[in-house]
C-alpha cells in the first residue's frame, strides 16, 4: 500500500550494503530530499519511483553509496543542500547559475517536454497556440509562480526579459493550480509530465481547468540531482559516473 515516506531512519542502502570506499570517506549515509510530485517522483511501499526518482535511486545504487529518504518541502530542499551542515542531495531540479554557486550538479537523470500552461477553462486567455511572448507580456494577464522554483533557464530569461505580472506562491503545484481556478492568478506554468496527474488531483474541480501549449516555447531542459558543496569528490565522481 502506498505511504508517505517523511523523514525515514532507515537507510536504503545499495545491494544491502554501503561500498568500502564510500564507507572510507562519509561517515553517515546521503540524506536523499524529494517532495512527492508524480509523475516525476512518486513514494510507493517504502521506495522512490518515478521519472526523476526511479533514476536518482539507481544512480546511488550503482555507485554503491548509501542514503536515506527525507520527503522535503521543495525550498527546504535548497536551504538543506546550502548550508551543507550534512551531506544532502535533492532529486529533480533545473540548473541554473544560483544553484550553481551553492550545489554540486550532477549530470542529467531526466529531459523535460517544453513547459504549457494550466487555465481555468471559462478563461477566454491565453489560447493554445499564443507566442508565449505574447502572453509574458500581456500584463493584464498574472503568471502565478512558485517562490525560489526554477523553470529552466531559457524560460526564466524570458519571464525576466519581458516582466509579466507575477503573484507568488508558497504552497505546491496542486494549491497553486486550486489557486488559478480561484480567480489568484491567470495561468500557472508547468511540465506536461505532470499537468494530467495535476488536474487529476484536484478531483471534480479538474473539469474547470484546461490545458494550453504556447507558440514558440523554449524546449524543455535537463533535470539532475543537486548535493551539498560537502559532499566528497569521490562520492560526488562516483555518483555522476552512475548516472548513464
């Protein structure tokens, strides 16, 4: 039956043991942060699965490093891989030059689809086949965003270049898509990976929401596990070496 992991004390280790060298150079196992988000991470019967997750598991798997689960509020994940008091690693996140300055970035473990939009359906905009442009720079119209949260590179250019209105939010993506539907903001971006599984989750009132994909949308961009700067170069080798 599927559960919620938390913040488990038990250690998932790689075949059932930590590697030697591994053992050799960190004391503690890897505190692995995600917050669930199907379909890119998904806690069933106490193991981590999805797009983002399934690969990040197997990565440390393959390394032979040892970890334990913490299912994390997305900015706490940053603020843990920050301040590097431990040795944490969190799944699924865009590169950008911010997070570049305070994680080590592994290589790749997923590649999105180009980012669309969720719009409460009696909205008569924006419209499928808008230029996104067009749309960031209609400021009669309120992008609603998640605070700290990244949309990959090419696209935060963009909502930097052209300014769209902008009301931000604190709260996950299935309150802010209730937040749209509720008159809060006009559209909220987000991956086509996880718009059914959004409007799913929202139950009966997902018949109020509709999907829209944009006109000249960038492409989707790489996702990859982000660690602590702490975390040490040999973990660090032997983790991105796993990674195919």
């Amino acid at each position: 039956m599927k559960h919620k992991l938390g913040c488990l004390g038990v250690s998932i280790l790689s075949a059932g043991v930590m590697a030697t060298a591994a053992a050799q150079t960190l004391q503690v196992p890897v505190m692995l942060h995600f917050n669930e988000r199907p379909p890119y991470l998904v806690a069933d019967d106490g193991a981590l699965t999805g797009l983002t997750g399934a690969p990040a598991v197997a990565a440390f798997t393959r390394a032979g490093i040892a970890f334990t689960l913490s299912e994390t509020p997305a900015a706490r994940q940053l603020e843990w891989v920050r301040k590097s008091a431990g040795v944490d690693c969190a799944v699924g996140w865009f590169k950008n030059e911010e997070r570049a300055g305070f994680a080590r970035i592994t290589r790749p473990i997923y590649h999105d689809r180009p980012q669309i939009a969720l719009v409460a359906a009696h909205k008569r905009v924006p419209q499928n086949g808008d230029p996104i442009e067009l749309v960031l720079g209609n400021k009669d119209l309120t992008l609603l965003v998640k605070q700290g949260y990244s949309y990959g590179r090419a696209l935060d250019d963009l909502i930097t270049r052209l300014r769209p209105t902008v009301r931000t939010a604190v709260v996950e993506n299935v309150q802010m898509a209730r937040m749209v539907l509720a008159g809060r903001g006009d559209y909220m971006l987000t991956a086509p990976e996880e718009a059914d599984g959004l409007i799913q989750a929202l139950g009966p009132q997902g018949r109020a929401i509709r999907k829209v994909e944009f006109a000249h949308m960038p492409p989707g961009e790489p996702r990859h596990i982000l660690c602590s700067k702490n975390m040490p170069d040999s973990l660090f080798d032997k983790l991105n070496r796993a990674i195919p």
